[in-house]
C-alpha cells in the first residue's frame, strides 16, 4: 500500500472520536501591524512537521503511538471578535469530546477565544510583547490586546520573554502578573525562572501560549512582529517540557513563514513536543 501526502499535521492519523488531542489551525492576520502573512502559517507548520522523526528520545515515545487528530483549518470570518468567538465554539466543542486542543495560529488574537472557552487558572505565554492594550486601531480584539482581554478572565498571569511594550504596560505588568522579561530569564537562566514557575501554578491547570516572536527574531525570522534580544528556541522548549503537564491547552501562534523555513520548523518540533509531554506527563516528571 502507498503512502500518499495530505495537508495535515504529520502524525496526526487518529481518527476523532479516538483522539485525545484536537489540532486546528486559525489561518487569521486581520490585526497583524507589521508583516502580514501569518494567515499561512498553519499550512507551512504542518508541511514541516513531515521533515521531523516520529521518535521522540526525551520521553521515549513515537508520536504514532498517541492519539492525535488534525481537524484543518477554521474557515475565518473577517472581523477578529468574529474569530475569537469561532475559536471559543470550536474549543468548547473539544472539552465537550474529551480532547485537549492544540491550535495552530495566525495571529495571536485566536488565544482569547480559547482561554475563554477554557477558563484555566492559570495563563502562561512566551511573548516579546506584553500585549495590554485595551483598544488598538479600533479593536479590543487586536493582537496587541491579548492580554488584556484574558486578564478578564483570570488574573494569574505569569509572562515570560517581554522586551517591548509601554512604560505603563511593563508597570503594570510587574504590578498585576508575574512577569519575567528577556533580561530576567537571562540573568536567572531559564531553569531557575521554572523552578519559579512550577512553584506559582503547583497543580493547577493552566494554558500555554507561545508566541514565536519570543524567540529572538535572529534565530528564527519568519516573524510578523520581529524583536531582537529575545529567548532561544532550547528556552521555549524547556517552558514546554515543565508546563505541559498542567496544561488543558496549548497554541502555537504568529508565525510568518517568509523566511528558510526555521520558524516554522521550530514551531512544529515544539507542537509535537507538547503532545508528547503531555501524553507522558504521569511517567516522566524531570
């Protein structure tokens, strides 16, 4: 029998209703500020993930042997509250199926529908930027107001990576959440700031979001809101590593697919990486 090549994440071959992962993408920049064209990043994601061994030799386990299943991509609507309330739909759909969701974005703006479906305790992003704004060009629903929407949801905010934002955004950031900028984690390594981590959210669920700009934009360029002095790729995997077990769901988003190819490879390494952690989160706790 042939192998023949799809559009879906690679490994993904679980059929629905035997899942216990839910991946969608969100091919959505109608806010983007700067480079426009993260709408494409699900699609070059997943055609990267085919360049990547199904072994995983951390946890010890092929990706194969978990059950996950690729659903495609949301058909978006236009308007950014639009698509944040066709992401809440869709993640509330999951919880309802018993499956963890794992979204693929665009743009960042796609994390408040899933945090709002989701209601963790705890909020955890890798981000360059605090994202605080309560209103950008004409939107509550821009990029650059994540944060502030989610902080309507739940007020433990821990940030991890910022290096840009206004003076009252880095003020109030230290004042409200747990912030931990690019020089911290720098300066403390980014095991200590994990230690710090895992000692705040102790067993309580949480949602991760990894923004690819908090990866310094001279490792991995293909950015919509490129920022240099950031973290490294091996950093962002550690915050996976420790947090995927406490996770009810996880995005990758704000991948701009305009450069060789890394960006997008490291955001489909650290996808499979949080599946796989997840899956292993009772067997392997380094």
């Amino acid at each position: 029998m042939q192998s023949f090549s799809n559009t879906l994440f690679a490994d993904a071959e679980t059929a629905y209703v035997d899942a216990s992962y839910g991946i969608f993408g969100v091919p959505f920049d109608g806010t983007t500020s700067y480079k426009a064209g993260c709408r494409d990043a699900p699609a070059a994601i997943r055609q990267a993930s085919y360049n990547i061994e199904t072994y995983n030799p951390y946890y010890d386990i092929d990706l194969p042997d978990i059950p996950f299943h690729d659903m495609g991509d949301i058909y978006t609507e236009c308007l950014p509250d639009l698509v944040v309330a066709q992401v809440e739909d869709v993640v509330l759909d999951l919880m309802k199926d018993g499956k963890v969701p794992v979204m693929i974005g665009g743009e960042h703006s796609v994390t408040i529908g899933a945090v709002r479906a989701l209601c963790p305790t705890w909020y955890v992003v890798c981000d360059a930027h605090l994202d605080m704004q309560d209103e950008y060009r004409g939107s509550a629903f821009n990029h650059d107001c994540v944060t502030a929407r989610v902080s309507e949801i739940t007020q433990n905010i821990i940030i991890l990576g910022a290096r840009s934002g206004t003076k009252d955004e880095f003020t109030s950031a230290r004042e409200k959440y747990h912030l931990y900028t690019a020089d911290d984690i720098k300066s403390k390594g980014i095991r200590s700031v994990l230690d710090e981590v895992s000692e705040l959210v102790g067993n309580d669920p949480l949602y991760l979001s990894i923004d690819a700009d908090s990866i310094d934009c001279c490792l991995t360029p293909g950015l919509g809101t490129p920022e240099p002095f950031g973290l490294t790729p091996t950093d962002i995997r550690e915050v996976v590593r420790t947090l995927a077990k406490n996770a009810v769901g996880f995005d990758y988003v704000e991948v701009l697919p305009n450069d060789a190819g890394q960006t997008a490879m490291v955001a489909a390494h650290l996808i499979r990486e949080f599946i796989a952690g997840h899956a292993c989160r009772s067997k392997h706790n380094d």
